[in-house]
C-alpha cells in the first residue's frame, strides 16, 4: 500500500482490530448492557473522532469523555452520537452542553439547578448522569443520607432527563471493590424507592467489566480494551492491540571506541560502533526514561537498543547486531504483538507505569495512519494526497 506522508514517523492504527475488540466487549457484555466506549485523551492517543465511527457500528451505546473540548469535538463530526461528559464542566460553559446534546456528570445539586434553568431556557432537555462517590474520593455525591435527598430534587427539575446513576472503583483488591459496589446499590436501591429510576447505573469499567459480571449492570465503561491494551486478572477476553507506532532510518554514524553519544556523553561506545538516528523523541510521546540501553527497537527483525539520552525529537540506536541496517530502513518502535517489536505492555513495564499512559502521551505530531482492509488509507494530521 503506498501513500505519501510529510513524516517518516507515524502512528498506525488497525480500525479491524478495534472494531474486533468492540464486537468482543459487546458480547461479553450481553444484549442488556450497554457499553460506553471511553475515547477520553484522544481515544487513548488513536484519535477520538477517526475511531468513532468503527466503535458505534460495532457495538458502542455511546461515547465517553473527559470534558466539554473532547465531548464538542466528537459532536462537530458526529452531532447525533451520545457523549457522555464523565468530568465536571464549569458553570459558564454549561449553556453549551445543553445547546449540543451532550451528557453531562453532575455531582452537586447547585449544578443541576444550573441546567435546568438552561433548559428551560433553550427549550431543550439536559440529559445528566449523577455521580455519587462510593471511596474513590475524586468526584461525586458524598455518601450520606443528605445527598439521597439532592439527587431526588435533581430527578425531579423542570428540563432535567437524569438518565444515569454512577460510580468509580478505587480496584484496591476484591473486598474494596465489593464494598464500594454495595454501597453503590444500596444508594440505587434507595432513590429507586423514592421514585428515582435510572436507564442506567454503572459502576464498572474495562477491567471489572471483565472479572466481575455482577457489576455490569446496565452499563459498562470500556476503554483499554477497546484498544487492545489488558488488565484484567480474573476474566478472560480476546482483544488484540490496534496501534503501531513506527519510523525510519534518517542517519548512520560510525562512532569510535570511547567516544559518546547524546547529551552529557552518558553512553560511550564500547568499541568501534555503528550508530543509527531515528527521527522521534519524547515530543513525540516516548518515555524518556527509555533512553541509554533501556528502550529497544526493531529493524529488519532484529532488536536495537535506544542509546544514550533521549532528545525532544530524535533518539540514537546501537546497530551492531545489525550491521545491514540501512538508512530508510523501518523501525518499530511500538508493535502490535505481531512480531518482536515491543508492545504497549511491554513498553508501560520498562517505563514503571500502566498502559494507558503510554498510548495516552502520544502527542498528535506524528500523523495516523488508518487502515481498514483492503481500503486506500485515512491519515490524519497530514495533508499530502494518497498516490
């Protein structure tokens, strides 16, 4: 497949591959769950508005983000997708939320009030989920008898459509979990009976989705998983990672014994050496921290570690082990688990932190490349034509 691109170094995201994972998620979750697709900080670095489309043909109830820039953009591509907003949204950016349809977390009584006086306003409704905190401390109706009685007014303001009822897991161990879950039912249990009833209550996300069935209830938060990335330790599902991240060859240098490489010279060659530049750096996303040895490479098959200090936008590797490495050659700095390269995985344990921060600080420099079988590619952040 051929096409032209303004950088060697690019993103390539699999839209098969997501929409296998979409089809899996929904059928593990059942015809009677709904599955919120996360596509929070750019769609875990995939690009948010590319891969909405594959995830709401394939299963996807609705979109979940972080706050009102990611909700707008999905809804200036596709204005009749439901978004939900799982963050809070300041009161003078309300009116928007209400003018686009979106869906929005509220966690105060206040701020219900806000909206309905917006919508009554703008005519329209404000569809709201209301989230209670159960111990994960960050957002959320505290849990008292005093907020029971909030979140009942909430239910019952003019323009208000309080369709969802929600909650996090801390995901401490099973008996945290179990606690905060039956504080969560015991608080839905009780609006129910005092005429609060929700489309959907919701309390798991991707890795409880899988190992904890009785959490699903009306609706599950998926996000890692979508995109291939596992952490469930019970359950089992088959997904497969959608992002390659690759570049090439740029320059060949031949370093001699003793001299160094990058910044501070804390990497010297250890004799005559062959010394390859790639053009990606930590603006880029790549963990510094995966410089001088650390981080590794894949050209012609074959690994080659990261060299010396890694700068903002180009790196160094150590081609001795592959003395026919040529300028041009491609280099997978990120597989997908089809060959050597290092994964996601593999890459969040050498850089001591999870998945989702790996895929989440890719920056939208290098440009995506979409590929869908057999179909012409989809880039996006380039505007060179496809030859």
């Amino acid at each position: 497949m051929e096409y032209t691109l303004l950088s060697d170094t690019q993103i390539l995201v699999d839209l098969d591959r997501i929409a296998g994972n979409m089809r899996a998620v929904k059928e593990m979750a059942g015809p009677h769950v709904t599955v919120a697709a996360v596509v929070k900080a750019d769609g875990y670095g995939h690009g948010a508005a590319a891969i909405a489309p594959t995830l709401m043909e394939n299963g996807a109830g609705l979109l979940a983000v972080a706050n009102l820039a990611e909700a707008l953009e999905l809804k200036k591509s596709y204005p009749q997708y439901p978004v939900l907003i799982m963050g809070l949204t300041p009161d003078r950016l309300l009116p928007l939320v209400v003018e686009h349809g979106i869906i929005q977390t509220v966690d105060t009584l206040r701020q219900a009030e806000t909206l309905s006086r917006l919508a009554v306003q703008q005519k329209k409704a404000a569809i709201i989920h209301i989230k209670y905190d159960t111990g994960f401390h960050r957002l959320g109706f505290p849990a008292e008898p005093k907020s029971l009685e909030e979140i009942r007014r909430i239910c019952s303001l003019p323009g208000i459509d309080a369709q969802g009822f929600y909650s996090h897991l801390a995901l401490k161990d099973d008996a945290s979990n179990k606690a905060q879950f039956s504080a969560f039912m015991r608080a839905a249990d009780a609006l129910g009976q005092m005429g609060c009833h929700f489309r959907f209550r919701h309390i798991a996300d991707s890795i409880s989705g899988v190992d904890d069935p009785e959490y699903r209830l009306d609706m599950i938060r998926t996000g890692a998983l979508l995109y291939g990335l596992k952490g469930f330790h019970r359950g089992t599902l088959t997904v497969r990672q959608a992002l390659t991240f690759r570049t090439r060859i740029s320059h060949i240098s031949h370093v001699k014994k003793g001299e160094g490489v990058s910044y501070d010279y804390v990497w010297t060659a250890p004799e005559d050496t062959r010394v390859g530049t790639l053009p990606f750096g930590y603006a880029d996303g790549y963990p510094r921290c995966l410089g001088n040895g650390k981080g590794k490479v894949l050209i012609r098959g074959k690994r080659a570690p990261v060299i010396g200090v890694l700068c903002m936008d180009q790196c160094m590797v150590d081609l001795t082990d592959i003395p026919e490495a040529c300028v041009g050659d491609e280099v997978i700095i990120y597989g997908n688990g089809s060959d050597d390269a290092p994964d996601i995985q593999e890459i969040s344990q050498l850089a001591g932190t999870n998945k989702n921060e790996i895929v989440a600080r890719l920056t939208k420099r290098p440009p995506r490349v979409y590929i869908h079988g057999d179909e012409k590619p989809c880039i996006i952040n380039e505007k060179e034509e496809l030859t």
